[in-house]
C-alpha cells in the first residue's frame, strides 16, 4: 500500500525520499550554476525528520533571518515547496547575479529582491520539473512567494501543513556552494499525504 | 536569578513570577498567554491548528486552538492558579506569503485567531490584548510580574500590550 505515516516511515521510504530530494536538488543545483556562471558544488542532502520543535534549529534557531520562498504545488501533486537561504547566502547570489554590494536587509532594492524571487524561482522550478520527470506525472506550480523573516515564523507555513497529518516535518537539507563562499539552502517539499502516496506509487512502492 | 522559559512550536509551559515565558518566531501559529494576575502565575501554549476534530493525528493537544487552551488551564491550576481568575492575551496568526489566490490552507493564520478567540468566549475567560494577523513574524516574551506581553519583530519597534 502506498499510504504513507510520516511518524511510522520505513527504511525504503525514506530512501526514495532521500533519493528524490538528491535528484531535485542536483537539478536545483546544475540551474544555479547556470544562472551565475559558475561552478556550484552541491552537498549530499540530509533527510531528516524532525519534531516541530527542532524545525527552526535547522535552520539557525526560530529568530534566525532567512529568505523563504514558497510555490505551491497543483494537479496531481499537491502541497508546497519551499526554499529557504541564509540572509548572507542571499546577500551572494544577489550581489554575484547583479554586481551589486548588499551587506544587509535593508540594502536591498526592489530590482534586486525581484532577482532574488526569480531565483527561487528557477531553483524551486529546476528542483520540480526533476521531480515530475522521476515520477511521471505532471506538477503544477504557483508562482512564487517571497518572504524575509524569522525562520520560526517563516518554517510555521510548511510546519502547519506537516501538523495536519503528523507530528514531524521531513526536510530535505542541500549545501551549495561557489568558490570559499557558501551558500546555505534547504529545500522543503511538503506533498500532501494523498500526494505522497502518489509519488510512492509511481515509483512502484 | 530570573528564567525565560520557552515554549517551543505546538508546545506550553507556565512560569511564576520573577520568571517570564516566551515563543520564539511565531508566524501563522499563535501565541495564547493565559494569566493569573494575584497568583502571579502565567502559561503560554503555542498552537498551530484550529480545531482538533478536524484532525486525525490529534494526540498532542497543544497543538490546537481547542485542546490547547484547556491543557494550558488544567497545568496553571496544577501549580495553584484559579481558573475563575484567568485573562488571556494573544498575539501571532500572521499571513507570511501574500497568497494571490485565498483558499482556506492559505487563511490559517486567521483561522488560528479566530479558533482562539471563540474558544476562550466559550470558556468565559476574557481577552485583555491581541496583536494578530498581518504579515510578519512575531517574538512574544510574557511577564507575570507586570502582566505585559512585549512582542517583537523584525525591522520594528517593541511592542507591548
């Protein structure tokens, strides 16, 4: 059966998680390097499943400032996905993309969160249509949604979709990183149960 | 020596005075701080949903409106609060993306408000202050002593209601 408790996952299941979120991110990875034109080397992203309460620690602690950006998936798949930066790593690609100088917040202009918006875009987009290919099916994306906040506040869109089937947020954790400077991104892909069961299925499990 | 005690995402706690309580980040979740002001006893919980009928997996009531607020209610009159003597202060439920489209996943912010607020008419316990909606995150720190909830977030100034 491919019904899917995110609490009760077995071995294979979260392998094929694990392999999903490599192949979505390799892509993710393989646009960015495009898009800056420059190598990007990618890490061996992390699965893992985590109490709502360590969410944010992920990603800095709940009142670390990050970049979320958030499509939302339609059709066959539904649900969210969301990429998440640290501040610094935004600063970098903007500044790489733009040859700007952002050093903080508050040096962003509206041309340069627009660039950082379209590059969530490309990343989510490149890290989806792997995805959709993989598994065979169609996945409809919204355009995407940018937000800069508190991680706690911004990981509390996809933790609330986790808390209607479970207890435990699955995050699927990537590094990127050009040259000395890195760059932090973590990607979330939160189907719905009915949509985990789908993918599963599609790929014979 | 006075302690911050935190209470994580779908999580409560409560603290006497000198301590205070806090959740960190809260976004579209919301901040529920239940007080008894002559026992100086206070108790945060920190709900993500907002009802727990509407869930299958519901075992961790703090992590609803509903179930929530009497779990909090039930440990402040374990460490000697009065029931009768509860106000509440709120603040969170905040629309972090600015969905084009409004379906009811995307309103959950305001369904958590909502959810809080008739609960606790429902119990007869009267809210003092709120802070809610809009579309930034929210730190929120309570203080018995004082009663005040200070809220902060980025690039603003504190608030205290």
């Amino acid at each position: 059966m491919s019904n899917i408790n995110l609490d009760q996952m077995d071995n294979m299941q979260f392998d094929v998680l694990k392999e999903i979120g490599n192949i979505g991110a390799g892509n993710a990875t393989t646009a960015l390097s495009k898009m800056i034109n420059g190598k990007v080397d990618m890490s061996v992203p992390e699965v893992a499943l985590l109490e709502f309460k360590e969410l944010p620690e992920m990603v800095g602690g709940a009142e670390n400032i990050v970049v979320g950006i958030l499509v939302q998936l339609d059709g066959e798949i539904n649900g969210m996905m969301m990429f998440i930066m640290e501040t610094e790593s935004a600063y970098h690609l903007v500044n790489i993309l733009m040859g700007s100088t952002v050093s903080k917040f508050e040096d962003f202009t509206e041309l340069e969160l627009s660039a950082l918006q379209e590059i969530g875009n490309i990343i989510s987009g490149a890290y989806l249509s792997s995805l959709s290919t993989l598994i065979n099916i169609r996945i409809d994306a919204s355009i995407p949604y940018m937000s800069i906040d508190m991680a706690g506040a911004i990981l509390s869109v996809p933790a609330i979709e986790f808390g209607k089937v479970g207890d435990k947020a699955l995050m699927i954790e990537t590094k990127f990183s050009k040259d000395d400077s890195d760059v932090k991104g973590y990607f979330i892909l939160i189907p719905t149960l009915e949509s985990y069961g789908v993918i599963l299925k599609s790929l014979g499990l | 020596m006075s302690e911050v005690i935190k209470v994580g995402m779908a999580d409560l706690n409560v603290c006497t005075v000198p301590d205070a309580i806090t959740t960190l980040g809260l976004g579209s979740c919301v901040g529920i701080v239940l007080y008894d002001s002559s026992a100086k006893k206070a108790g945060m919980v920190h709900i993500m949903l907002p009802d727990s009928t509407k869930i299958r997996n519901n075992e961790n009531a703090a992590k609803f409106a509903d179930t929530g607020i009497d779990a909090l209610i039930e440990s402040l009159q374990k460490v000697g609060a009065n029931r009768n003597r509860l106000t509440a202060k709120i603040a969170g439920g905040a629309q972090m993306f600015a969905f084009s489209n409004n379906n009811d996943m995307l309103r959950i912010g305001d369904r958590n408000v909502e959810a809080s607020k008739i609960k606790l008419e429902k119990l007869g316990i009267r809210l003092l202050a709120e802070d809610t909606g809009l579309n930034y995150g929210r730190t929120i720190v309570f203080y018995p002593e004082t009663g005040e909830l200070h809220i902060k977030s980025v690039g603003k100034p504190l608030k205290i209601i």
